[in-house]
C-alpha cells in the first residue's frame, strides 16, 4: 500500500510552541500545525481502501522538498 501526502515537509519545530507560565513549561500545537496534519489524516483516509492493519507494520518516508535548503531529517517523520 502506497499512500502520498501533498504539500511542503514541515518539521516538529514548525507546528509546536512552547510557553512558560509560573515556571512550568507547556507545549502546544500551533493552528497551522493542527491544519496540516488533519489534512494528512484526510489525505490517507481518502486512499486507504483496504482493510485496519494488524501485525507487523513496515513505514518508508521519501520527502520531497521545493528548495535546496538543509534540515534536520529526524524531525519531518514525527508528524
């Protein structure tokens, strides 16, 4: 099975924020941020067409970037 998601590969640091308030951190998703992976939800939902997974699971990400610019890999794969 073979899903693809559109648009540009945002990184974690792109769609959280982080506050202090009374010396407690907190962390949040930004609204750009919640957007973007319902839209990943829609997107895979709209070509799944099989049926729930169960067992084993084996994922391959290839990103594709619009821009030659460097950037740590690690964070595109948790969204």
């Amino acid at each position: 099975m073979k899903l693809t998601l559109s648009g540009e590969p945002k990184s974690t640091q792109h769609i959280y924020r982080f506050t202090c308030r009374g010396g407690f951190s907190n962390t949040y998703m930004t609204a750009e941020g919640k957007a973007l992976k319902e839209q990943y939800q829609w997107e895979a939902r709209a070509q799944w067409t099989g049926k729930p997974l169960q067992g084993d699971v084996e994922v391959s990400v290839t990103l594709y970037f619009g821009t030659r610019r460097r950037a740590d890999l690690d964070n595109f794969n948790k969204l």
